[in-house]
C-alpha cells in the first residue's frame, strides 16, 4: 500500500521580473519520509520553502498540504507545519525560553512545559534560562528548530540547518532530525547542498538546479541505479596497470583520468583490488568509492560555483 502523500507541489513556479527562481517544480513528500531537497547554493531551494510556507506567493502552480490547497485554505494547511528558513533570528538580549515563549505568542501562546519540552527534545535541556547572545552557532540551529517543534506539527521543513556548522555541530542536527523523524514520528523536509547528509539521513529525495527539477526517488535506488566506482591513486602507475591486468575479475573495466584510475567495479571487493595493489609494492595514496549520482550532483555544484 503506497503511503499517503502530505506536501505535494503541481507545477509550482516563481519568477522575479524576467528571472524564474523556480519553474515547473513537482514534488512529492510522503508520510514519514526524511525528504531531502538537493541544489547547489543558489539552485532556488530557499525560494520553493518560502512558498510552501505561503511567505511568498508562486508565480504560476500551487501547493496542497496535508490535502488542503495552500491558497485556498492556507490556515488549514498549515495547521500541521512547521519550520525554519535560512539562519534563524532571535533577541540575541533575552534567554532562549522567553524568545519560544514570544514566539508561540504569535499564535495564541504555549505553555512553558512545552516550551521545556522542546528544548530538551533539541538537546538544550538547562540552558532555556540563557541568554542566546552566549549560544554557539550549532546552539542556535537546534533552538530554530525548537522553534519550529513548538506547536507540535506533523511536517518540519528545514533549510539548511547545518549551514556553517562544524563538523561535530552537523552531527548533532543530523541525529536531531533522525530522533525527530524515528522517535518523534515527524516527517521532515530536510533542504541541504551536501549529498553526503542527505545520503545518511534520508529516505527520499529531490536534486533540483536552477529553478527547476532535476530527479526525485527513493535514496538508496537513486545511488543504486548509477554505475559504481573506485578511483585508484597510487604510484607507480605501470605497476598499478599490471595489476589492473591481472585482477580482470574483480571489475567491468577502468578509465585512466587525470594521473588517478577509475575502475569500475562493486564495493564489495575494494579490499581485494588494495590487497593487489599492495602486495604488487603500489605505494597506494587513495582507494575512493564513488557514485555516477554524486558525480553528476557534484558537477552541477561545481558549474554553479564556476558562475
């Protein structure tokens, strides 16, 4: 039994003056899902949640949540939303608690157990009474999302919630949302221009570029439909053919590519190919799996980074 679709995007579009920021962008994101929504910076990901969140008008489409047409009954379908946009702002002056409580004021108030509910759900448990100006940047990105847990919703969109956060930061969000979706049985809209978060956190999946759709699935059979990889570094590079030679079974072929080998073949025997290598006197710098998805997602953030 398919499960049941709660955000859904027909056609949705927005241009500013002769610029299409989005177009023509159809989405689909299940109960439950993890959904990570892929672009490099500047690919319109910003843009799409602005609109689900009806902060600004699409241009052309339309967006239905939970069954309810945004436009039509955007009360209703956002009744079970909730989220946070780019770098989320705060009274740097007054403590975390009192910032939650201004903003749960905005929708008639809560209650200061679930104020203490959500920050512990964001790992801030003790530190509501702190002033946010003394929160590290990671601090403030689960604070956001504090933020956006307050009325309990069943959807959390996300943009970029790890942005500017060091790796130990990224993997403290990282495993708040996955507590949020398995513990918390949330559905989250997870924005990134990072593949890799994407692949460890989520179940399904969009990459969209320049306004406009690029793929969407399921993770895992995305990655899977792509031809899979490794790139050799090593030295010397007549003894790595050798053995390129001699190792035939263990791959479909090979293309030699800027002083570095990419052999085609199935992960699971990437320890045989080094032991080959090495026992061959390969003096091996790098054995790095890849994935045709990540390399097409990595070009087309490179272009845009060119640009």
């Amino acid at each position: 039994m398919a499960s049941e679709v709660i955000l859904f995007t027909r056609n949705l579009g927005k241009r500013y003056k002769d610029r299409w920021a989005v177009r023509n962008l159809n989405l689909e994101v299940h109960r439950g899902d993890i959904f990570g929504f892929l672009g490099p910076n500047g690919a319109g990901k910003s843009t799409t949640i602005r609109m689900l969140l009806s902060l600004i008008k699409p241009t052309e489409g339309g967006v239905e949540l939970f069954g309810h047409n945004l436009k039509t009954r955007r009360a209703y379908a956002l009744m079970s939303v909730g989220g946070i946009v780019e770098k989320p702002d705060f009274y740097s002056y007054l403590t975390a608690t009192r910032n939650l409580d201004l903003v749960g004021a905005l929708s008639g108030g809560v209650q200061k157990k679930r104020i203490d509910e959500v920050l512990d759900l964001v790992g801030l448990s003790g530190r509501g009474g702190d002033k946010v100006k003394t929160y590290s940047h990671g601090m403030k990105q689960r604070l956001g999302i504090a933020q956006a847990l307050l009325s309990d919703p069943e959807l959390i969109i996300l943009d970029e919630p790890t942005s500017g956060l060091d790796p130990q930061g990224m993997k403290e969000v990282r495993g708040l949302v996955l507590h949020l979706a398995k513990d918390q049985k949330k559905t989250i809209f997870l924005s990134s221009h990072l593949l890799n978060e994407i692949e460890i956190v989520a179940n399904r999946m969009a990459i969209i570029n320049k306004g406009e759709l690029v793929v969407q699935g399921d993770v895992n059979k995305l990655l899977d439909e792509g031809e899979r990889y490794v790139v050799v570094r090593g030295e010397p590079k007549p003894k790595i053919k050798a053995v390129l030679r001699n190792t035939k079974k263990l791959y479909a072929g090979y293309t030699e590519r800027d002083g570095a080998f990419e052999v085609k073949m199935d992960f699971k025997d990437v320890h045989l190919l080094n032991k080959a290598l090495v026992g061959a006197g390969v003096h091996v710098h790098a054995l790095v799996p890849r994935r045709s998805l990540e390399d097409f997602f990595l070009s087309i953030t490179e272009n845009e980074s060119r640009q």
